[in-house]
C-alpha cells in the first residue's frame, strides 16, 4: 500500500450551491467556423452523470452533475476561490437546506473558467435541489504526499480515492497507474501556462479527426483517468519531454478552437516515474460506484 501523509492533512468544510447555468449572449462560433447557441457550462444538470460519453452532446463544455460555486455572481473572488482550490476530487459533499437536506454526494473535478466544482448526486436527489439550497464538502486533500515517492506531486485527490485507483509499485521506483487513455502532448490546448494546477482544468483538443481517431479520444467518459504524455504540472502545465501527469475528465467536448474535454491533473512527475496501464475500467464512476454505476 502507498504510503501518504493522510494523518496530517487538514480536512475543512466549505461551503457552495449550484451555480445556475450561464450562456453569452449571441451566436458562438465553432473551430469549423460553424455558428451555434447551445447549453453550456453550469446547472443542475439532469441527463449527464460521470461514466457517460464526454461526446456527442447537444452541448459545449458540458459539467455533469451539479456544477457548484461558492459565489457564482463573483466566481474568481473569495470565497469560491477557496472552494475551488481546497475541494478535492472524490471529497464527500452533503446537501444542508432544502427538500435534499441531508443527502450526500461526491466531488468529481473542477472547471477553470466557469471556477465551477462538480459534485455528482443521484437522479432522485438532483430532482429535489434548487439554485438556492447549501452543499457543505469535507475538504481533504490538497498537500498530500507520496511517502516514497518524492518526485510524483499529488493534487485535488481525495486520499480515499487516491487508495481505490488500483495503482502498483513496481521495481525502479515507478508507479503503474490505471487509466482509460493516453493523450498525446500536442493534443494539450486550452489552460496551457496556468501557473499552477491546484484549481480548474485544461482541454484535450480535438479539432484534427485523424488524430483523435489514432489516439482513441472519442471514447473519453465523464470522470475518466487519463495519461497526459510528455506534460508536467508540478509548477503549472508545462510540455516537457518524459513527464506523465495523470487527470480525469471533468466536463465534456466543445466546439471552440483549443477546447476539447478537460482535464484535471490528479499526479505528476518530470521524470518517467509513471507508467500509465490501459485499463477500461479506470473511471471514478466504476471506482466509487457512482455517476452510471450508481445503485438504483
């Protein structure tokens, strides 16, 4: 088993509410130069869960779940820039007012931009939330560290899915971990340059057919783990040759030049101290039996 350093992180509760959904005003124009008005990020989003196809919406930049701020009328200010970096993926969320007072959920990424957080609910409670209810996560995980391994950074990981991620030591000091995809550093587009990866997300573009056909990256899924090939995040997203970072996928494809779906980092390492295994089960849905593999 992975030793962390879980006995010394610091878990908070914050606080959000489902951010209603927000659209510009106008037409929008795709990377084909194709004009559309379409639904987008935010909402209280009914049909789309993680473990569902990040392609093939009517939709752009699609958020599953709930998608939640702690001020949507101010998304880049305290407090909800807080919300966005303390919460982690996998953190436990709980519904404090209204009709679905009590009901839990669980966090499954974050969305720069929008500076949502993503919280995955079943269907009869998504039913019950209103724009005005209160959702109170148990924040844990940001400083958490790989014992034995000093090189590979951790973020936004919950410890408890940290340990569900069928991830195996091998000798040499590396990591096998599980993931759906391997994504080709070129492919790297929107959220590239950000100064540090402990809120929000970057997109896989998917703008040249033959490669996302080469690469498998229409299949991605809603909550699954991919290899980001040749990137590190220690310090922000950066391409550097031999580096493995590991996200999941937290919102859907979109139209617009550079986007694609996003991802937020989980682990990185400069050095090839990671080894990404192909494994199709490797989605946070299947892990902790939520999004479509939610017990009816």
């Amino acid at each position: 088993m992975l030793k962390t350093n879980e006995d010394k992180l610091v878990e908070i509760l914050v606080q959000c509410k489902p951010g209603p959904p927000r659209l510009r005003a106008g037409w929008r124009v795709s990377h084909e130069g194709i004009p559309f008005i379409l639904p987008s990020i935010g909402g209280i989003t009914l049909n789309v869960k993680v473990g569902d196809s990040a392609f093939g919406l009517a939709g752009d930049h699609i958020e599953p779940g709930v998608s939640c701020s702690a001020n949507p009328e101010k998304p880049f200010e305290f407090p909800n820039d807080s919300l966005q970096i303390l919460s982690c993926i996998g953190n436990e969320a709980r519904i404090v007012s209204g009709d679905a007072k009590g009901e839990k959920g669980t966090v499954t990424g974050h969305h720069g931009g929008s500076e949502h957080i993503m919280i995955d609910f079943s269907k009869n409670v998504l039913e019950k939330l209103t724009y005005d209810d209160k959702i109170v996560i148990r924040a844990k995980g940001q400083g958490m560290k790989l014992i034995d391994y000093p090189d590979i950074r951790l973020f936004n990981l919950d410890p408890g899915l940290l340990k569900k991620m069928k991830i195996k030591e091998i000798k040499g000091g590396t990591l096998k971990v599980s993931v759906t995809t391997r994504v080709p550093a070129q492919c790297m587009g929107s959220g590239l340059g950000s100064a540090h990866v402990a809120a929000g997300d970057y997109d896989v573009m998917t703008s040249d057919p033959d490669t996302v056909l080469e690469y498998g990256l229409d299949k991605l899924k809603f909550g699954d783990f991919v290899a980001l090939m040749d990137h590190d995040n220690s310090y922000g997203r950066a391409f550097v040759k031999g580096a493995v970072s590991i996200g999941i996928v937290v919102h859907s494809d979109c139209l617009l030049a550079g986007h694609g779906p996003g991802i937020s980092t989980l682990m990185t390492c400069k050095a090839a101290l990671i080894e990404p295994v192909l494994d199709p089960g490797a989605n946070i849905a299947d892990l902790l039996k939520i999004g479509t593999k939610r017990k009816k």
